[in-house]
C-alpha cells in the first residue's frame, strides 16, 4: 500500500467532524493519510464549503438521484475508485450503506458514533437521538466511539472510545456539543491515523 493513504469523507451536513481531520491534517496528525476527496449525500450542505477552503476535491452523489441504493451506491463505488480511495471516513454520513457496498472497503471504513458502543447504538440510533437516549436512561457517563463499519450497524470492530462525564441540567444539544468536544473531534482522526498506519505498514492493531 502506497504512503500517504487517500482518504475519502463522506458528508450530509455541517462537517464539523471533516473540520476535525482537516485540523488535524495541518498539525501533522495524519502523516499516513492524506484527505483526497470529500463526498455529500445532497448539495448546499456547510461541508463542502469546509472542503473547498481547505484546498479538498469535492462532490455530491445524491441519494435522490438514483433510481434505487444499488445505482447509488455504484455511483460512489465508481467515484471513490477513479480518486484511488484507500480509507473511507464516515463523518455524519447518514445514509445506510449496504453490505455490499461494505464489502468493496473491507476493515476500511470507519464511522463515529456519539456514545460508548454497545451502549445506545444501533439502527434508528444517531443524531441527537443518541444523547436524549442517554439522559432518558439517566446514565452518568457517554462519549464516542470510532469503529469500522460492517453489515451491522455500529457492530464492526471497536477502534477507540472516550468517555464524557454527564452534567447536571444537560440537554441533549449541550451533551452533543460536548462528546463532539471532548471525544468524537479528537477520536476519528486518531482512529484514521491508525487505520493508515496499520495499511501502509502491515501492523495490526
């Protein structure tokens, strides 16, 4: 495997977590990595405004476009493959992607998940979901995960997880604001870094 690594973001929305690697990228983080393309599931969105400052290719394969998942999904497919894609990050993607679709990036897509897996996870599980999940259950820690994805949602191998403490009076958009500060910001391009390394290298984590 080639160093850096090309790595392709897939986006629906603000692309805060994008601006995480894109930082990250300027301090040296990613030295295994290299942020080649940043893909949105429909166009407008903030993300690609991210992408473009940042100096990023960027494109829009929207969901809508396509008859049906199976010529959704090729049209990505194709698109990563023309850019040499090796990893793909999943940064607020919020389309499913089939496991066919998986199985093109085996143990090469990773995806952030806005509480400690197995904990509040799975389908119908995202967004702001997750927190009031949370603080309904009443429990007194959450954070994120980082995982790769396979055919079950959130069920890939868990890469790393950081804890966030639950605050008296928090709402769900204050505890999203802060498991966003405190983990998802700081796990997915540790994480990415990680899978880089363990291509271009041969290690296994």
């Amino acid at each position: 495997m080639k160093t850096p690594c090309n790595i392709a973001v897939l986006v629906s929305g603000g692309g805060t977590n994008l601006q995480a690697l894109i930082d990250a990228e300027k301090r040296g983080e990613l030295p295994h990595g290299k942020l080649t393309l940043v893909v949105a599931s429909k166009p407008g969105v903030f993300a690609l405004e991210r992408a473009k400052a940042a100096g990023i290719e960027s494109a829009v394969v929207a969901r809508k476009a396509y008859a049906d998942r199976d010529a959704f999904e090729d049209a990505l497919l194709s698109l990563l493959r023309e850019r040499d894609i090796d990893i793909v990050v999943l940064a607020g993607f919020l389309t499913v992607l089939s496991s066919r679709f998986v199985a093109a990036f085996p143990d090469r897509i990773l995806n952030v998940h806005p509480s400690l897996i197995p904990s509040f996870c799975g389908d119908g599980f995202y967004g702001l979901r997750v927190h009031e999940a949370a603080l309904s259950r009443g429990v007194k820690v959450t954070g994120a995960t980082v995982h790769l994805v396979n055919e079950i949602t959130d069920g890939g191998r868990i890469l790393l997880q950081k804890a966030v403490a639950i605050e008296e009076g928090d709402t769900p958009e204050t505890l999203q604001r802060r498991v966003m500060e405190e983990a998802e910001w700081k796990l997915l391009p540790a994480a990415t870094e990680l899978i880089c390394k363990e291509l271009t290298e041969g290690e296994t984590i």
